[in-house]
C-alpha cells in the first residue's frame, strides 16, 4: 500500500467489530512466554543483585478487530507488558509474533515501519501532551516522524482527524494547556490514529478523567474501532473500564496472567478468585442484580514484591483458599472452560483441582474481609444517586476549557511529551 493510501479516510481492510464471533478471527499478536526483568544493580561495579520481575512469563494473543482488557491491581505489570508488547521495552525473555512475523528482537530501525501499524494511547492527558507545541504539531507527528504525506496535506487530515475524535478542526493552532482532561485524551486518541494503526494499545486510557467523562472517551474508542476496524489492548486497574467493550479479557497478578477468558464468561462465572475479588469490588450498577449480591471481598495488604514473588502460586497469600499445594506448586494456566482459562488450584464455579488438598494454610483465614449487606445496600443507595448526578450532567466541554488551572500548565510543561518517551525509549533500546 503507498503512503497516501494509507491515510485515506477508509481503511483498505476494515474489520467491522463483532463481525465475526471473536474465537474465529484471525491472530493480530501473538506473546509467549514473555518476561519482563528490570536488574537491580549495587555497587561501584553495578553488579546485578536482583531482578524486578515485572512481568514473568505470560502467553496470550490478540485477534484482529477484538479489544481484550487487561486488568489487575497497581504493579501486576500491566503497564509493562502494554510497553514490552508495542516494543517501547525490550523484553528480557520469550516472544512477540505481529501478523506472524516474530518482532521479538527487531532493531529500532526495522521496527520503524511497524510503528504505523502499532500505537499506544497513554495514561496521563497532561503529561502526554508536549505544553510547548500546538494541536496541529501534536496530531501530525507521527506523519514527520513516518514520513508520510497524506492526500490532501497534513494540516487537512489532521483537522479530519480532529473531527473524528470529536474535536473541531479550529482547535489546530491552539495548545494542550486549553483543553479539559476528556479533550486532550481525545487529542491524544486522534494522534495514536493518524497512520490508520492496526493495533492500539490504551494504557489506562481514561482513569486520569472525571467518571462522567470517562465513559465519553470509552465510548469513542468503542465508536472509532467499528469505523475503522481497530484491535485494542486496553489496560485497566478495574474492571469496570473494560467491562462493556472487552471482547476478552486477561486478569494479570504479580507478572502472571491468571485469569484468560472471554468477557461474558469472565463476567458470568469468574473461576480465579483475584478476579472475583476484582469483580466484588465493581459497584453493579442494575438494582435487580444488586440483590443478589451480599457481600464483597476485600482483599488485604498489596500485591508483594516482584523482586521476590511468593511461591508456589503467587496469588497464595492473599487467596483465602490457599492450601498446601498452593504455596508449593504454581499452577498452570489451564482452559478449564471452553474460552475460558485459569491458573488455580481451587478454583471458583468449577470443579476443585486439588480435591485432596483441604487443610488451608493459616494466612488464608485472614486472607479478606467480607463486607456486609448492610453497607452495601447504603453504598448501592449512594452509588445510584451519584449515577443520576452523572447522567444529568454533559461533558463541560467549554467550561473545562475555561477551568485549566495555572497549576496544570506547569506540571504538563515539565513532563515530556509521547514522542520524546518513546524517542528515548529508542535510543535507551539501541544503546
Ligand atoms: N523501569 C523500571 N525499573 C524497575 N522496575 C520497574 C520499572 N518499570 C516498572 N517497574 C516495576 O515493575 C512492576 C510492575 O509495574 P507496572 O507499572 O508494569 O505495573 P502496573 O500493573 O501497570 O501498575 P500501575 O497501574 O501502577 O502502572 C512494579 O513493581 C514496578 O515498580
């Protein structure tokens, strides 16, 4: 395909989303066995002491036109996996197949034209954005950084671009510091789009916004995927995020994936219990359903240390079904559901695959906290009014603009912009 092709408005092979059951489309990305070790060095010599195993061995695959979630508490690796997956990272073990081709150890160089065909939306609205250059600047980068002319000229099809992600193609000469949270999110979106990527990988794409903004930029991720036949990634501490738009989704804990399976299974019967923890922790927003819950699990403590991960299953010392074998032997990510696979000794809604293993270890009695019905129907109250507050309320586009604090316009000048992180991640990789 020529360059000017490329970045016409409509893509040669768009994939309508849900055209296809997800189980029948074809592979996009490919990981095996990826590890992630950040070394801890000492000493004059820098001697390597330890390893932050951030992201530890973990299988799974993307197919095209699919969004599949990843989700799990702060340093399960998430972050990590997303960088390692787009090659802004190197990863330290296993590897990455893109449309079959093993991308594994590509040079910065020969990742180059990869790059149009994967793009990451990242966290933070205000620091992703560099203060110092204007919309249009930040929206055509990647046709400088590409070398690509689109038909039409750059400034046209950004301003295309602008409009596509719902913003008005007058905002091309203004800058970052103008615009709301929900505004530059959407900059950021029209800037990932610019070369028509294949694959996108969101790395907590909204939680840096207002709740009522959040579902405004979830809802056009989803809008933009079906028009232009995207793949998300799209990583998430809560599960609340990916809930609707996740076709599948990975529950990752202490550098493992955990839990595998296709959303409406995960949603209907969770067979990890992190991922019931995780699930028992989203407010249900449908009264009806509300009833049926009675109790949520808390988890206590953090996730430990990646440097030194507990035994066995790493997952033992908080599971409050932790027996022996959990502590001694990891189990494997198996698909014990159609769609649906998990690593567990006991697992929730299936069958125990330990029967013998019955005694549990002493730390699993204390393991959560159940809270009651009682403050949960209170919270219930208190969640529907908020949700009612929400819906009353529209996006406050103008006046978000005219709320930018002094504050923000500092803190986003001293951060870096997107293409600068990934520039030096380039050159931290050639080095
Ligand atoms: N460059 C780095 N050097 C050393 N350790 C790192 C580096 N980047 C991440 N880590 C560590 O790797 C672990 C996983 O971090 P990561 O940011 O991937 O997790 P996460 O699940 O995305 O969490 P969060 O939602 O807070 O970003 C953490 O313990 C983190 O401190």
């Amino acid at each position: 395909m020529s360059e000017t092709n490329k970045t016409e408005s409509a893509p040669e092979a768009a994939i309508p989303h849900q055209a296809s059951a997800p189980g029948e489309r074809e592979v996009l990305l490919k990981v095996e066995g990826l590890q992630k070790h950040f070394p801890i060095k000492k000493g004059i010599l820098q001697r390597q002491v330890a390893a932050v195993k951030a992201v530890d061995g973990i299988d799974f695959e993307v197919r095209k036109g699919e969004t599949l979630g990843v989700v799990g508490e702060s340093g399960c690796g998430k972050s990590t996996m997303g960088r390692v997956i787009t090659r802004l990272q190197d990863p330290t073990g296993g590897s990455i197949h893109f449309e079959g081709q093993d991308i594994t150890k590509l040079s910065t160089g020969k990742m180059r034209p990869l790059r149009r065909d994967i793009q990451m939306i990242f966290q933070d609205p205000y620091g992703s954005l560099n203060p110092r250059h204007t919309i249009g600047s930040i929206v055509s980068a990647p046709f400088r950084l590409q070398g690509v002319e689109p038909e039409g000229g750059v400034k046209k099809e950004v301003q295309r671009l602008l409009e596509l992600v719902g913003l008005s193609p007058e905002h091309y000469n203004r800058y970052p510091h103008e615009f709301s949270g929900g505004q530059r999110q959407r900059i950021g979106i029209a800037r990932a789009l610019a070369l028509k990527p294949k694959l996108v990988v969101a790395d907590e794409p909204v939680s840096a916004l207002d709740v009522s903004i959040q579902a405004q930029v979830v809802n056009l991720m989803d809008d933009l995927q079906q028009e232009l036949g995207l793949t998300y990634v799209i990583i998430a501490h809560d599960l609340s995020v990916v809930r609707h738009v996740s076709d599948r989704v990975a529950v990752m804990y202490l550098g493992k994936i955990v839990e595998f399976a296709d959303s409406s299974k995960l949603y209907e019967s969770p067979m990890h219990p992190y991922t019931k923890a995780l699930m028992s922790a989203v407010p249900v927003p449908d009264p009806k359903r509300r009833g049926q819950k009675n109790e949520r699990i808390l988890l206590r403590g953090d996730v430990p240390s990646p440097i030194a991960p507990p035994s066995g299953c790493r997952f033992h010392t908080r599971c409050w079904k932790a027996t022996q074998i959990c502590k001694t032997t990891e189990p494997p990510l198996l698909e014990l559901r159609p769609g649906q696979r998990v690593a567990c000794h006991h697992p929730e809604n299936f069958a125990d695959q330990a029967p013998q293993d019955v005694v549990l270890l002493s730390a699993a009695k204390e393991a959560v906290d159940l809270v009651g019905s009682a403050v949960l129907a209170e919270e219930a109250k208190q969640a529907q009014a908020s949700a009612a507050a929400e819906t009353a309320s529209e996006e406050p586009a103008a006046a978000a603009e005219e709320t930018v604090t002094a504050e923000e316009t500092v803190s986003a000048e001293e951060t870096v912009s997107a293409e600068e992180t990934v520039a030096e991640n380039q050159e931290s990789t050639d080095k």
